[in-house]
C-alpha cells in the first residue's frame, strides 16, 4: 500500500492499494500539498487531480494525464514530464524549471507566472496555452514545438535541434 500525505501537515491524502504509483488511477483525487518528491508516476491517471502546492519536485510524470489538472503554486522542479497530457491544466505560479517536457500536451495549458526556466520544451504543444509573465530564461525548444498564436517565441539560441 502506499500513503500519499500532506508535506506540512503529514495527514494521509489518499491510500493506494498497490506498491508503486505507476499507472495508478487518481483521477479527481485531492492531493493538494502532497509530498511526492521523486514519486514514480508514469502514466499515472492525475486527471482533474487537485495538487495545489504539491511537493513533486524530481517526480517520474512519463506520459501521465494531467488534463484538467488544478496544479496552482505546485512545485515540479527537475520532473520528468515527457509525452504528458496537461491539456487545460491549471500551472498559474508552479515551478517547472528545468522539467523535461519533451512532447508534452501543453494545449490551452495555463501558465500564469510559471517558471519554465531551463525547461525542455522540445516538440511540445503549447498552442492555446497563456503564458503571461511566465519565465522562460533558458528554456530549450526545437522547430516542432507548438506556441499560442502571437506569441513572441524566446530568443533563437535558447533552441536546439
């Protein structure tokens, strides 16, 4: 079994009744400030989880779904995130800095003041996505990668191919 908790306040969020987080289904599931620093969460269904100020930090999100997620202020720092689904995701002020979100969905994703800096955003989808006052120092893209209409893509030497 596995306990999901609160990080300031050690109270049991959830219960899973399996030895590894991988693949598990957790949609709708209220984990706002959970602890999940390098949790192992590959395709993991999160859809329309509450993870408000969740600890993920170093966190394995390979392919997981997240659409729909509500995500504010969670901290996702160094996550591995590739081919994720965060469709209409909630991210207004988390930390994605440095995640590798190599061919995640990012569509209509809202990313208020998200720090994505260094983050990997190659052939990734942000079409859709607002991105107001997001940090975007240092992220990597490639020609393949999807922005909102209009957007002013960051300075060239910060993609690679």
């Amino acid at each position: 079994m596995v306990e999901i908790t609160n990080q300031e306040t050690g109270i049991v969020l959830y219960r899973v009744e399996a030895a590894t987080l991988e693949a598990a289904k957790l949609a709708g599931a209220h984990l706002d400030g959970a602890g999940l620093q390098q949790a192992q969460l590959d395709r993991a269904d999160l859809t329309f989880a509450y993870l408000v100020g969740a600890h993920m930090n170093g966190a394995h999100l390979l392919k997981a779904h997240l659409a729909g997620a509500h995500m504010t202020g969670a901290v996702l720092s160094y996550a591995d995130m590739r081919l994720a689904d965060l469709c209409k995701a909630q991210l207004s002020g988390a930390d994605l800095s440095h995640a590798n979100l190599t061919g995640a969905d990012l569509r209509n994703a809202f990313l208020y003041y998200t720090d994505l800096s260094h983050a990997h955003l190659a052939d990734a989808d942000l079409s859709g996505a607002i991105l107001t006052d997001a940090n975007l120092t240092g992220v990597r893209y490639n020609a393949s990668t999807r922005w909102p209409e209009g957007f002013h893509v960051p300075h060239p030497w910060w993609r690679f191919w």
